[in-house]
C-alpha cells in the first residue's frame, strides 16, 4: 500500500519545502519547519524569522498542543517617555482608499518565529535542522518567482518594504519591485541560516546577531532592548476545545483571541440550528460572528495583524500540524545581515486598544489567528488555519460551518462563498442567492464583491482520514498550493 502525506501552503515554494522533506523521511513538523523558513522567501510581504505565529501540533496518538511564539512588547529598562512610540507614517493606497500604516524602528515587538520554529524542531522533529533549513537556503541562493499574490502584497507594501538600503536589495535590485513570475532571492538570509544550523545563532539575543539588531533599533527610536531578546520564551499551551454538532474543534487559547471569537460563534450557531437552508446559515453565522466579536472588543482584546499565512501538514504515520504566522504589516528595519525584516507589530493600531506601547513589556502581544484542529464525527481529522487579518475568525468559522452543517468536501468548503461583516457593512463574495442577500442586508448594509479576493482570508487545510487516506487544499484567494506526497 502506498503511504501518503499532504501538505496546503500559500505559495509553491512553502509547499515545495514541506515536501522535500517528506521524501526525505522527516514528519509533519519537519515539514511545516521547513515551510516556515520557507515561507519568509516565497511570502516575504506576509511572513518573517522577525515576526511570530502560533503551531498547533498533534503528535499520532498523543494529545493535541499549540506552541505560541508570537511577538512580546518590548521595553523591559525604559519608562515613560522612553516608550513613546518613534514611528515613521507610510499611505498605504488600496483599492478605493488609502491607510497609514506605522512602521520603523518604533514599531518592532520583541520577535518569536525564530525561537519557535527552533522549539518545534526540538520538541517533536526528526531530521537534522541542516536539512530542515535546505530548502529555504535554495530558495533564498538561487530565487523564487514571485507568485501573483505575492506580487500584490508587495506592490501594496512597495514603500514600507524598501524603507532600508537592505529592504531595496531584497526588493527592488533593479530599482523597481518584482512582478509576478519575477525571482526574489535573499542571499544574506541564506547565509545567516548557516549561522543557526552551525548553533552560532540559536535566537536573535545570542551575540552573533544582537549587538547589530540592538544598534539598528535603538538608532531609530524603538524601545527594544538586550533584556527584551534575552526574556523571550516561546510557551506551550493547552489548546481551546469546543463542540459544535457532535464533531470537536480545537483551537488556539488566550491570551490570543481568534480560538476564542470561533468557539463563541459556533456555539451560537448550535444553540440557534438547525437551519431551514443554507441562506438561513449565512445569516446566522453572520449574526454569530458578530456578537462573538461585539464580546471580544468589550473585553477591550485587540483586533488583529494584517500580514498573515498559514501552513497545514499531514505525515503518513497520522502526525498533523498547522502553522499560522504573521510579520504584521512589515516594518522595513532588517536585523543588520541576516536578510530577516522584523514586523510592525508596535505600530499596528488595531492591536493597542489601550494606546501604542500601553501595553507591559514582555507581555505576549494578543492575535486573531488561529490554527486549528477538527476531528469530525466519521473520524476525519481536519488541520487548517487561515492568513487575513481579521477575516482569520469568519474564514475559519464559515470553513466549519461548510465542513459540517453542508458536509462539504474541504476544497468545497474552502472554495464556497464567504461573508465577512466589518462592523460597517457586510463583505460579501459572488455566488450567495437573493434571499441571503436580503437576509444579510437586515444587519448592514451589503457590499457585494465582483470576484473572489485575498481580502477574505487564505484558508488552507488538510484531512487525516480514519483509513490512512490524505487530502489537501489551498485557498485560490491567495495562491493555495496543496500537494498530495507519495512516499
């Protein structure tokens, strides 16, 4: 019999990395390591050694935990007027309307993605981290092409990302930013990986690199320091659990709050279903969504990071992972000669309800994403996630909904139409009848989409069927690569 694992990234070369490792004889956790180093060369608008994220993992026949190595505020030694936000202002101009997005020195939290993979690798991985890291370090030498998403993100993020002498040979060596099809390459990030597989780097407070990073930041403003590097631990939680129609969701627990807001929705929905149709669903949902939401903002948690993607990974002895990682909106300050840009966490407003650096440092920052596990009732195990920014809870709780209620195959479920109610008026996607339309239109105005977009999130998932088989899809909103391994 052939034995069989999958993998669903948000770019081919995410995708191709996990895979390698798969031939190789390495696990999911290998495999979804290796994908997030390289992921920060084929998504490097979305993700970074610099930002954070969060991995569940469910070791075969053991219990499902979610290691958190997203981002702390930094600022342990200051006080005062010392963590006065110093932030350089970048318009960011999308379709129809323009942002500021706060970025530079100002706006770096303490990062995690680098001592998270590294405590991934430790606990439960099983080839040497030389060969975890081989893929990116290729990508990084010899260029990966710029995938359409991709090339959006970095056209939307254009100023940002050539802020630096080092964001403008990463991005633009030609003078222009690439487009789809171009190659991107990061020498400086391949050669700072033989520092980490070496064990020179085992974090960005060991000596090798902090002393750089530290002059970088402090040169432009920013509160972090020695002791903020040296404090940062990645921490292993119990996953949140919840039930919805007989089937088991587990997902990411405070202090982040995306597990929370779809566990809030879903038992709404159970208490209010059964539904007479599927127009009736959208609207509960909908409905759901946004009291769970309402509950989440009065609690004063903050709303979410907008650079975002996720990585889903099955092995064939039934390991499961799923990675969510994010690097904000990017910050344009690179740790001096590692090819790594560190996030904008700091200065995404959407974060610090309370006002930018309010928050404690070293307290771990709170975050909408949400990778997470479902084990339906027919045995199936689902691993999935989603990049979006806020999007994150209603892609995530429409993907169940879809799984579950409509018993939709997963591409199916991810492939359907969403919704998505911003407080202003309801998102919608083509492809909803008329009377989930009228019905959606009785909570807020509708603003109908012409087309599937990356703007309603990247869902991307695996199933572990009870029989062994494995399935994988991607998101089409942003590039979904999904590949089935033959071992």
């Amino acid at each position: 019999m052939t034995r069989r694992a999958a993998v669903a990234a948000g770019s081919a070369g995410a995708a191709g990395a996990a895979v390698d490792l798969l031939r190789a004889g390495g696990n999911a956790f290998d495999a979804v390591v290796a994908a997030g180093f390289a992921a920060a060369v084929s998504e490097p608008g979305l993700t970074s050694l610099g930002g954070g994220g969060f991995l569940m993992a469910r070791p075969a026949g053991g219990q499902p935990r979610v290691l958190d190595f997203f981002v702390d505020a930094p600022g342990h030694g200051h006080s005062g007027a010392e963590l006065e936000p110093h932030f350089v202002g970048v318009t960011v101009q999308f379709t129809g309307a323009e942002q500021v997005f706060y970025v530079g020195a100002g706006s770096v939290a303490v990062p995690g993605c680098l001592s998270g993979y590294l405590a991934a690798h430790r606990s439960w991985g099983s080839r040497p981290l030389a060969e975890v890291v081989a893929p990116a370090q290729r990508l990084a030498r010899d260029g990966v092409a710029l995938e359409p998403t991709q090339a959006t993100v970095l056209g939307l993020l254009a100023d940002i990302l050539t802020l630096s002498d080092e964001g403008s040979q990463v991005f633009a060596p030609t003078g222009s930013l690439p487009h789809a099809g171009d190659l991107v390459r990061n020498v400086d990030y391949a050669d700072f990986l033989d520092r980490v597989t070496s064990g020179e780097v085992t974090g960005f407070d060991s000596p090798a690199v902090a002393a750089g990073l530290l002059d970088r930041i402090q040169a432009g403003g920013g509160p972090l320091t020695r002791a903020d590097l040296a404090g940062y631990r990645p921490v292993e939680r119990t996953p949140l659990t919840a039930q919805y129609g007989g089937n088991l969701l587990v997902t990411n627990p405070p202090p982040s709050f995306g597990g929370s807001i779809v566990v809030e929705a879903l038992a709404d929905l159970d208490r209010m279903g059964p539904y007479a149709d599927d127009a009736a669903r959208v609207v509960a949902t909908t409905r759901a969504l946004d009291t769970a939401t309402q509950a989440q903002k009065r609690r004063r948690q903050a709303s979410s990071s907008r650079g975002t993607t996720h990585i889903s990974v099955v092995d064939a002895e039934g390991n499961l992972a799923a990675l969510t990682t994010s690097n904000g909106s990017c910050s344009g300050v690179f740790a001096p000669g590692t090819g790594v840009q560190l996030n904008n966490v700091m200065g995404e407003s959407d974060l610090h309800p309370d006002g930018f650096h309010a928050t404690v440092p070293g307290t771990r920052i709170g975050s909408m994403m949400a990778p997470s596990l479902l084990e339906l009732a027919d045995g199936r195990v689902v691993a999935m996630g989603s990049g979006g920014s806020e999007r994150i809870r209603s892609a995530l709780t429409q993907v169940v909904v879809n799984l579950v209620d409509r018993r939709l195959p997963l591409a199916d479920a991810i492939l359907a139409p969403r919704v998505h109610d911003d407080g202003r008026a309801v998102q919608v996607e083509p492809g909803l009848s008329d009377r989930a339309l009228a019905g959606l239109a009785e909570l807020r105005p509708v603003n109908c989409w012409s087309s599937r977009s990356l703007y309603f999130g990247g869902t991307h998932g695996v199933v572990l069927h009870p029989d062994g088989h494995v399935e994988a899809a991607g998101d089409p909103r942003r590039d979904g690569a999904a590949v089935v391994v033959d071992l």
